[in-house]
C-alpha cells in the first residue's frame, strides 16, 4: 500500500453521499471524506464495478485523490473535495481547516473555510505550533533580512529600512518604494541600498 490510506467499504451509520460537483455520474463523496467510483460502461463497452478510491499521503501529511474523467486525470486534496461539498463558505474564504489539527480526519464536521491569516493564527492558538525565528516579531536590525540604507543626500546610513523611516517619520514600505525608484522623493530625500563591502 506504501503511502496510500486504507479507505473501508464498510457501510457507516449516518453517512451523506452527493455526486462530486461536475462529474457525479463517475464520482459520489461523502460527509466523511470518502470517494467512490460509480459502476460504468468501458470504453469497450465492459461493466466494471464501483469501488472506493484510495487516498494518497502527500509529503505534508494531507489526503488526496485523483479523479478520471474521459481519460483525463486530475488531483484534488480530499479535505477541499468534502469542504466544497459539504461546509458553507458565505465570505469565499479560500483555505480549508481541519478544526483538530488531524489532516487525515477529512469528515465534514471537522473541516471549516478560512483565510491564510486565520489558518495560520490556529496552528498557533489551537495545534501547540511554536514561534519561529521569523515569528519572533523582531524588528530592524535584528531582523535576519535586514538590509543597510544610505541617505544619498545626507550621506547617512540606517541599519534598516525601519531605522530610516522611523528617522523621517514614514513607513517602511515609503523607504521601500524609495529605494526601487517608485518614488522621486521622500521628503525632499532620495535613499538607496548601502554595501559597505
């Protein structure tokens, strides 16, 4: 079986099946993250059988399917098929969350739409995720993608691009379009990256 899930036949007390979304007279899903191929006709005009898909492990540890519709193939990650069927999404959220933290429990009461923010914010607050270096909120210098920025009139250099703006009483993001050229002038000055090497 290798990195492939077992998915039973076995009959489950409660379950909701719908056609998947455009292609239900090959594919029927359910509330609890199954898939099933529907019994067909051959290309050579053969009966074959119904069975349940095995979902694949992907290397982050999701379930996924792929579906084959006229000889054309396509994956889907198992979580996104049962979310589009099953749970409401009125804002158009784009993410789907697995509400414990366990990929593979793909049953629709576990999955919710969210944001990339508040995917994230739940891997802190909910799953025991921990701050890495680069959620450690440091700033300026001791940021690790600190870079120097001169002055060109003055002929100061900043450690940062938050030093400089902090000095002039603008954003980063002012510096920023300032040393790309995006902007003329930052009040009445020009900045640009610094190489002391």
């Amino acid at each position: 079986m290798g990195n492939y899930y077992l998915i039973t036949d076995e009959t489950i007390v409660g379950e909701v099946w719908e056609p998947v979304f455009g292609i239900g007279k090959y594919y029927l899903i359910s509330d609890f993250g199954r898939i099933k191929r529907l019994p067909r006709l051959n290309c050579n005009n053969q009966y074959k059988e119904g069975f349940f898909l095995r979902q694949k492990k992907t290397p982050k540890g999701y379930l996924e399917v792929y579906l084959t519709v006229d000889g054309v193939v396509s994956y889907w990650r198992v979580s996104r098929l049962v979310a589009t069927m099953f749970c409401r999404n009125p804002f158009k959220k784009t993410q789907v969350n697995h509400i414990n933290g366990i990929k593979t429990d793909n049953r629709a009461v576990n999955l919710e739409w969210v944001t990339a923010s508040e995917n994230q914010k739940h891997s802190f607050t909910h799953l025991g995720r921990r701050p890495t270096a680069y959620w450690s909120g440091k700033r300026g210098v001791l940021h690790h993608r600190s870079i120097k920025i001169k002055c060109n009139e003055t002929g100061v250099v900043y450690s940062s691009m938050s030093e400089a703006a902090k000095e002039y009483n603008v954003s980063s993001s002012a510096i920023h379009k300032s040393v790309v050229g995006a902007i003329k002038k930052l009040k009445g000055k020009t900045f640009s990256l610094f190489n002391n090497l």
